[in-house]
C-alpha cells in the first residue's frame, strides 16, 4: 500500500501531540485528521475510510476502564477490522503498550518519539497489510467474474480461504442472479482438487426419470434408448467437485436416493448390481430456504445435515450496494471490450441510477443493464436515459425488496442461532464455524437482535 494515498486519523488530548504529528504526516500522507475527544472516534470511523489510526494510551475522559487507550482500541477493533491502530504511550505505560499489541494493535510508539522510527514503522505496517490482502485475493476472483469490494463479498472471500482447502461439503444460499455457481467454482480452484474435474448439475430441472440415469449413470438396456453404458455425474466428478445446483427443488424420493449415495459414498448404475466408489467434494446451492421445507416436511433433515457442513449466504445486491459501481465498471469494460466501444464511461448521475435501483435480477441482471447499454450507446459518456431497466422486474419491487430479502435474512439468523447453540454459546468458536470474525457476528447478533 502507497504510503501517499493512505488517510491517517491522530487521536490525542494534547493539543501540541495533534500539532506535531499532523507537521510531520502531512507531507508523507494523503490526508491527516486530528481530534482531541476520543468520544468522537467512532463517529469520524463511521464517516471517513482511514488506513491507520495513531491512538493515545491516556485521555483525560469520563470512562471508568482503567485504560482509555484499550477501550478504545478495541472499539476501533469491533468497528473496523480492517483499520491498523499505532497506540501512543508515555515509557511508564510500556506494560500496557505491550496488552494493547495482544488486543490488536498494529504497534506503539513511546514519547517523545523519534520521527523517521515512526514513519518506517507505518510503512512496515502498511506493507505486512498489503501482503495480507493480497493472500487473501491470490486467485483473483475476479478473472471468473465474482466482483465485490462490501464487507459482506469480504466476509465470502475470506470464508472460500478457510473452507476451500478443506473437503467439508458445502451449502451456499442466496436469491437467483446471486453468483452462487461463481462461488461454488472458486471454492473448487482454491481447493486440493482444482486441478481436477468441476462437474455442475441442475438437479432441480432433473425429471425424476432423469434423475438416477443421470446422477448415477446407467447400464445398456436398463431402459427404453439406454443404448450404451452411461457413467453418472457422479463418477464423472470422481476425485474432483460435485456441484448441485436448485438441491431445494427435488422430490423426497430423489432426496431418499441421493442421501444413500452421499452416506455410502457408492453408487450403482440403473440396470447394474455393481457399487463404484467415489470420491468428490459437494458444493451444493438452492435459492430456496431449506429450513422452510424441512419444517413443511418437503425436505429431508437428514439430507441438510450432510449437504451443509458450512453454510455461505450471499446477500442480494440491493444489500450491498457499495458493490454496485466496482460490478458497473467491470461490466461496462467487458462489453466495451466485447463490442468495440473501449471509451464507455458512465456518468456520476448515471451511476447514482444504478446504485438507487433495488435489482429483483440481481448481479445477473446489473449484467444485463449494462450489455444493453453499451450495445445502444450513441455517446462515450453514458447518462441516465441509457440504462433501461427491466418490466419484467421492475413490478416486483415490493416482492424483491420486503418478501424475498426477509425469508433470506431468516435464513442467515436461523443459521447463526443454529451454529451458537451448537457451541454452546461460544462465539469465538461459532464465528469460526461460520468462517467470519469475531466482530462480523458480533453485528450480526446486533442486527437481528440476538
């Protein structure tokens, strides 16, 4: 990270600490904020994207902590994960200074401190930061199109590290037009077996006459033009990935026949008495609540318990609108690229359109707004009038944003209580579960009111 494009927030009460350190930063940094009342800390963090914040160990403030320096930082902490914190501290307070890297700062300096020490450690913090993102980002999920810089695609990437090295089978849930084939295929290139086969069925547009033929193949003369052997799509993901895509819509039956396989780990071909073993890693995804089902008796609990060893929901895009200009952009050089119009660009207003809209469709249909502009476009920059929504979702307004995002939103609180209990309480271990941070489900109780 450039040292010159970060933005760096001083809280101290000593109005000649703010003085020096906004003299010294400003000419190595983009931006400087100072404040002397650590009360507005978290209004400014809430306000402004600051890189770092350098942090006073002691304030002459009404919190009873017996160290504002600490309670602060970790309020920093719980609010911005992502923000490096550099606590600044007298000698006498070296003990402290040192619980404070325990609790999550980046570093301490001692007054008075020395200039050059302080810039080398910020560039140090910085760089170890920067080579954090990019581990995080190392497969480049862009280049098969998940795009998304939210908190929520943040807390999607760093779930895919964790689980993706793993042969923990996989549920992933969210609205159509979320991604969830984009995910289910990262998961599988970041895994020990992205080298081999990535095999995706439709199960719920599989007749139930389909169904076993061409989940577990079939023998010559099992059935009327079952002309020749016919391996499954089982046994063709063997030693790669299965990815079950609508698993919500299938039959009991189906549901019956599918959880012997996935116990057994065997399948049998139609017209066959011959078990082949195999060998994959489930990925399966559904825009349809399973809970919901399971409650209805229209799905099998059993079959959830071993589909959804971790759950990933993905929000739909009217809930992440911050992703909605880094997707447009991304859009709009793709089809510029693909249509001979290299010079696109969009316009503020016509951004804002974009990001005001509620997307029924959603990245799906973004997608879709944004070939069409480009394909009509008489101008490079396009306005508002160039972006044409769609009638068929334009009418489903109410549906989209209040039906379908609470059933969603169910589904996220029933899995958070879901794996809470299964820890006993314990949200250390039950955001580990989860595959997010401490303070994400810490907003996530807050959110739904846990």
């Amino acid at each position: 990270m450039d040292l010159k494009k970060i933005k760096v927030l001083v809280v101290d009460d000593d109005k000649d600490v703010l003085t020096a350190m906004s003299l010294l930063l400003k000419k190595e940094v983009a931006e400087v904020v100072t404040e002397k009342n650590p009360e507005n800390l978290l209004t400014l963090l809430k306000k402004h994207a600051f890189d770092l914040v350098l942090l006073d160990m002691n304030f002459n403030a009404s919190i009873n902590t017996g160290n504002e320096g600490i309670f602060w930082l970790k309020r920093i902490r719980e609010l911005k994960t992502d923000v490096s914190v550099i606590m600044i501290t007298a000698y006498a307070d070296i003990d402290l200074a040192v619980r404070s890297l325990k609790e999550g700062a980046a570093d301490f300096i001692v007054k008075p401190w020395n200039n050059q020490s302080l810039i080398d450690s910020i560039k140090e913090i910085l760089k170890k930061k920067g080579t954090n993102e990019k581990t995080v980002s190392s497969t480049d999920y862009e280049s098969i199109g998940i795009i998304g810089k939210s908190e929520a695609m943040e807390d999607i990437f760093n779930k895919i590290e964790k689980i993706a090295p793993t042969d923990a089978n996989i549920l992933i849930l969210g609205e159509n037009g979320t991604g969830k084939d984009l995910i289910a295929k990262a998961i599988h290139q970041k895994s020990l077996r992205g080298q081999k086969q990535f095999v995706k069925v439709d199960v719920g547009a599989l007749t139930d006459s389909l169904f076993e033929s061409e989940l577990f193949g079939h023998k010559k003369g099992a059935f009327t033009d079952a002309r020749e052997d016919r391996e499954g799509r089982f046994e063709a993901a063997n030693n790669g990935t299965l990815f079950l895509d609508e698993i919500g819509n299938i039959a009991l039956q189906q549901q019956a026949k599918l959880l012997t396989v996935l116990q057994n780990r065997q399948v049998t071909r139609l017209g066959s008495n011959v078990q082949t073993a195999i060998n994959i890693r489930l990925i399966c995804a559904t825009n349809v609540p399973l809970s919901e089902l399971a409650n209805e008796n229209k799905f099998r609990k059993d079959l959830i318990y071993r589909i959804n060893t971790v759950e990933i929901f993905i929000p739909p895009l009217r809930a992440r609108r911050e992703d909605v200009p880094v997707l447009s952009t991304h859009f709009l050089k793709f089809y510029g690229d693909k249509y001979f119009k290299t010079n696109l660009e969009l316009s503020p207003k016509a951004m804002d359109k974009l990001i005001e809209y509620h997307y029924p469709g959603n990245v799906r249909e973004l997608q879709y707004i944004i070939e069409r502009a480009v394909i009509m476009a008489d101008a490079e920059l396009l306005q508002p009038n160039d972006l044409l929504f769609s009638p068929l979702e334009t009418g489903s307004k109410a549906i989209s944003e209040e039906d379908s995002e609470t059933k969603l939103s169910a589904i996220e609180k029933q899995t958070i209580l879901r794996v809470i209990e299964k820890n006993n309480g314990n949200i250390t271990k039950a955001a580990k579960e989860l595959g997010i941070t401490r303070t994400a489900l810490y907003r996530r109780l807050s959110k739904y009111e846990i």
